[in-house]
C-alpha cells in the first residue's frame, strides 16, 4: 500500500499523483491512496480516475 499525504494551500494536481503512480510501481504496490486538506485540480477531478498498477486510484 502506497499513501501520500498533502497538507497544501494549493491545489493538487497531475505532477503530484504521476509521482505516485511511479511509487507505487516502483515498490509494487496494488493499492495506492492520496490524502490532502485541499481540493484535486479541475483538470484531474476531470480525468476521474488514474490506473495505477495492477489498481485504480479514483478521484
């Protein structure tokens, strides 16, 4: 299991979750979740979902 946590004023966006994308295939993990105290970009929340491995990390 991969978890990331972001306590950020700004948005998160793409760049933040590719780099966990690459952690979790790095370290072979099937489930990956991402926590912030702020809001996904418009244009991720727009995407929905990212494969992620051998899962799904939904946005």
């Amino acid at each position: 299991m991969a978890v990331q946590c972001k306590c950020w004023k700004r948005d998160v966006g793409n760049e933040i979750v590719l780099q966990l994308k690459a952690g979790t295939q790095v370290h072979s993990c099937c489930v990956a979740w991402m926590v912030t105290t702020s809001n996904f970009t418009r244009q991720l929340r727009r995407r929905g979902s990212l494969n992620i491995g051998g899962g799904t990390l939904v946005i």
